[in-house]
C-alpha cells in the first residue's frame, strides 16, 4: 500500500475546497445558516457549475465544484451536528 493517504486528484480538490473556504472567511460561519438556505445557496451553486462546464474552463469548473462540495460538506456537518434540529430548520418547523 502506497504511503500518500489521498489520490493526487482528491488532494487537489481539497485544497480548491479549502481555498474557497478561506476566500470567504469574513463571512458568517455556516452554523448561522438554516438548512433552507444552505439548500438554496447548494442549488445556486450547482447552476453555477452547470455553466462552468458549459464553457469548458477547467479552472473555473474546479473552482465551482469546490463550491458546491463545499455546500455539501456544511450540510453534512449541520446534520451530524444536530440531526433534529437541522431537519425541523429545512421543514421550516424550528422553534425560535
């Protein structure tokens, strides 16, 4: 077995995932956001990949594909975090 944990493919999608993380560092933590929104913003991601690979630039379609993992990833961290509370949040049945 090979002593490199990750496929030099898996490593560099991390790293584009971490990069857009840190590009958006000042803005709220996505624990403030309610799984509604988190959904809305994977949607609006995902359009954003679509027409990334439309045009056929690989740069930008990594870029957006870090996107939409990354919404991916909030949302599997929002969910281990607190299963109830994050499906009462996206059914819109959470108590203020």
């Amino acid at each position: 077995m090979s002593a490199q944990r990750w496929r030099p493919e898996v490593d560099a999608f991390a790293d584009a995932m971490e990069a857009k993380l840190r590009a958006n560092d000042h803005k709220r933590h996505w624990r403030f956001l309610d799984m509604r929104t988190l959904s809305r913003l994977l949607t609006h991601e995902i359009e954003e990949l679509r027409l990334a690979v439309e045009r056929c630039d690989p740069e930008e379609v990594l870029r957006e594909a870090a996107d939409v993992a990354n919404f991916c990833m909030m949302t599997a961290d929002m969910v281990k975090r607190n299963p109830k509370k994050a499906n009462a949040r996206l059914s819109g049945d959470e108590q203020p």
